[in-house]
C-alpha cells in the first residue's frame, strides 16, 4: 500500500518540473502538508495528464508514483470545500501585517533582488540580514547538514556572521524596499560594539523608512567578543541597550534572543523593562558538527544549529516567555509580542508558535532548502485549516494552547492509553517488536504470521511502537484505568 507521506518525500520539488505546473504544485502541496491545495490540483488533471507527469518524472531512482498519489488525495474528503478561505491579516508591535509568515534575518535575504523576490511570492514582510559597522569576511565551507535515515537534513549548521554590504548601502536597500514595496513590513535587524553604534544604525534605520528595528544580541558565531549572544546572555546588557536604542527612535524596537541560555525570561524581562515593542526568539544554538566535508583548513568550531531539530526548543523557550506572567499580560495588553523563530517549515509548525503566543513566525533554513515558494503553502496551509474549524481571524489562535501547557507533576498519572494495533495495515516488518524489546518493556509479542501483539499484562502505554512503526498500522485505544498490580 502507498504511503502519501513516504512517496511524496521521494519528490526532488524540481525547478521548472519536467512533469507539469500543476502535478508538480500538487506534490510540493503534499511535501507541506497542505493536502486540501494538492486536492484542488489533482482534480484538475485528467489520467492522461497524470501519466504523461508520471513518465516525465526527472527522479534519479524511480519516477514519483503520482497517478497512485493522486488516487488516495481523490477519495479523502475536503471538509473546505466552498468555504471562502480567511484573511490571515494580524497586528504585530502595532503594525498591520498581511500575513505571519516573514524572512529571518539571514543568508536568504542580503540584497535587493533576493528580497525583492520574496515579497513577490507571498511573505508579508523580512528581518533583514544583520547590517553593522564592522568589516565582515566569512569562511568557506560555511554551511554542514545533520542528516538521518535519508531525509534532505534534520539540522543545519551555519557560519553566516552578519551583512557583508557597506553599511550604508545596506540602508539604502531597505530604502527602496519601503518605496517599492509600500504595504510589506521592512524590519533592519543591526547590531553595535558600543550604544553610539546601535543609536546611529537605528536612526539610520528609521530615516530609510523601515517599520521596525531588530537588535541582533543573539549570533552565535560573531569572532569577537562582546557582540551577539554575549549581550543576549547578560540580562544588564539587555536592558542598557535596548533603552537606549528605544529612546532614540519613534519605530517599534524588537530584540532578538539567543537560545544559548539556561532560561529565557531573564533576558526577555529586561527586554520588556528596557521598553521593547516585541521580541524575535531564537536565534541558532551553538553547537559543533563534526562533517569533514564542512572543514575550514581542517579546523572545527562552534557555530549555529537551526532547522527542524530545533523547533521543540524554540517552542519551549517561546512558552518561557508567554506563559511568565508579566509577560503574558504585557502581550494581551500590546505592549510587547513575540516572533517566533525555529525550525518552522509547514503551516502546522508555524501554528504550533502562534498558538504558543506569537504573532508572526519567521522562516530561514527551510527556504535555504526548499526557496521562497514554501510561503504558497504557509499560507493556504493555515487558511484551510482556519476554515476548517470556522476560525474567521487569526489572532483568534494566538496563545490558545498555553492553558495545555502544563508541569509534569500536573498530568495524569493514574490513567493509561493502550496502543492499538491496525492488523490490516501491518505489513509485519517487525519494528515494533524490536523497539519494544530492546527500550521498552518487552510487551509484544512478534509470531509466525509476522503480526505482533499486545502483551497487555506487561505494557505500560509509553507508545515507542506507535512512533517506530513506519506504516501508520499502531494507534491509539481509548484511556483507562492503569490496571491494578
């Protein structure tokens, strides 16, 4: 039996795709978890179409079994058929944005064409990439890739330092971005060695006309020190800065955090004392990535760690800040609000940070892979779902799930769920028996038939089958009682 989400990772997500505009849509569609788009696409192609996309298929090992893929999109239902779909207008720092959905500051956007580019597509607006006084010289290689079990990488390492523009050239980029593109969000992100230097790249921020200005206290791999992640972990720094910065220009002022900490409310309460507008959280984790093929001079080093990886520490940290009191009712009341950043890649992750309190995320490793045109399915992506579940604005979702979020002392303990088993869907490969005898708690049972089973006296519920199973065949059962010992 295909696996929708199995096959589709097999697509290349080709330029200019030998199999057609609309297959080639409809598969990205499915690569980002926008099911309802790719639905809309597939009905539109007939099974002539389908095969001649099929045969066309550039794949290095075998074409892409879109005929089969189209076939199993066709038979799901569209809960969202008809509906009009919602606008995702939202206010951030009192700025009107179109969407949530903006570029990190970073690699992919440091000039005007590249940004250009992006605002065409669809982002609502960019972080533009770091701008400062300093003479800027990288190293090359600069980016290495955590890879796991064939997938394009799970991580990402980056030696990215800051814009290596003259500073005023820069500046005037930003300009003719707010002229050209009038209803975007222009944000410089800039970074100082000393306030003189932070107060003069905000202003000069201001006077081109950007909406906002990002602090950058957070870049891990800056080459000296005081600069980066250094301020970001000093509390003191962090309010001495940004006070500074936010009494010398009239535009919104927003921090940007660095993960390199033990707890992010500190630095984000000094944020907030200091008189931010918003906060921008995280930024890359330091770390050391061992790839020879990603060796300057055959030397290694600390530098940043971004991608999918990260995302379950983006959105703990986010959650230290939406969830601290002061926090919480500084957000409610507008007077600061976060933007969240870390391993966003489909709609669904850019919903799980909204719902933790943001209100826009921003996007960069997963455009480095994939370009620009992910913010097609950002976007439809959260549209449907909105639709689906009747949801007319968006600020409607900000924060909904901080009242699920709570202390492990506080769950349920005296409850159990049992995996269940689908006997249809099996295909007998084993993983589970192997996962479950070697770290769980040997619980099931592997016979002659190739179908396992349940051992109920011994399973604690723990679900390592569920998450090992490659088929989608373990479930869930109804939660119980834990049986009596």
């Amino acid at each position: 039996m295909l696996h929708i989400n199995e096959e589709v990772s097999r697509c290349l997500l080709c330029n200019d795709a030998p199999c057609g505009q609309k297959a080639a849509r409809a598969l990205r569609a499915l690569r980002f978890d926008n099911i309802w788009t790719a639905r809309e696409l597939f009905s539109q192609l007939n099974e002539a179409e389908i095969e001649a996309a099929q045969t066309a298929c550039i794949h290095y090992d075998k074409p892409i079994r879109i005929a089969e893929l189209r076939s199993l999109v066709l038979t799901q239902d569209s809960p969202v058929e008809n509906k009009p779909l919602p606008s995702l207008e939202i206010n951030f720092c009192d700025i009107t944005c179109e969407n949530p959905f903006f570029l990190a500051s970073s690699a992919i956007c440091t000039n005007y064409e590249m940004v250009a580019r992006a605002l065409e597509a669809g982002w609502a607006g960019v972080f533009y990439k770091t701008i400062c006084k300093q003479d800027i010289r990288e190293v090359s290689p600069r980016f290495d890739a955590v890879r796991k079990e064939g997938t394009p990488f799970v991580g990402f390492r980056n030696m990215e330092q800051l814009s290596e523009n003259p500073y005023r050239m820069d500046f005037d980029i930003l300009h003719r971005l707010k002229l050209n593109f009038p209803t975007k969000i222009i944000v410089a992100s800039i970074m100082g060695q000393a306030e003189e230097e932070w107060i003069e790249l905000a202003k000069m921020a201001e006077e081109a006309g950007c909406d906002a200005v990002e602090l950058n206290f957070s870049c891990p791999q800056m080459r000296l020190t005081g600069l980066g992640s250094d301020i970001g972990q000093n509390p003191e720094l962090i309010l001495f800065y940004t006070s500074y910065v936010k009494n010398a220009v009239s535009i919104p002022v927003i921090p940007k955090m660095t993960p390199n900490i033990m707890s992010m409310t500190s630095p984000a309460l000094a944020c907030f004392y200091g008189g931010a507008n918003g906060i921008s959280a995280i930024n890359t984790i330091k770390s050391i990535t061992m790839s020879h093929d990603a060796e300057v001079s055959d030397k290694k080093t600390i530098s940043g760690y971004s991608g999918k990886a990260v995302k379950p520490i983006a959105l703990r940290m986010v959650h230290e800040m939406t969830g601290n009191p002061i926090l919480h009712k500084a957000g409610i009341e507008k007077h600061m609000d976060i933007s969240g950043i870390g391993g966003i890649e489909t709609w669904r992750d850019a919903l799980e940070f909204i719902q933790l309190g943001c209100r826009n995320v921003q996007v960069c490793t997963a455009v480095m892979q994939y370009g620009y045109r992910i913010v097609d399915d950002l976007i439809l992506g959260l549209q449907h779902y909105m639709a689906e579940r009747g949801i007319t604005e968006l600020k409607k979702l900000v924060g909904e799930e901080l009242k699920n979020i709570v202390l492990p002392s506080d769950l349920d303990r005296e409850t159990m769920v049992f995996p269940k088993i689908d006997r249809e869907a099996c295909i007998g490969c084993g993983r589970c028996f192997i996962s479950c005898a070697d770290g769980g708690h040997q619980a099931i049972m592997f016979g002659e038939d190739r179908k396992p089973r349940i051992v109920g006296t011994k399973c604690v519920g723990c679900h390592l089958c569920r998450l090992v199973c490659p088929t989608g065949a373990i479930g869930m059962a109804k939660r119980m009682p834990k049986p009596q010992k």
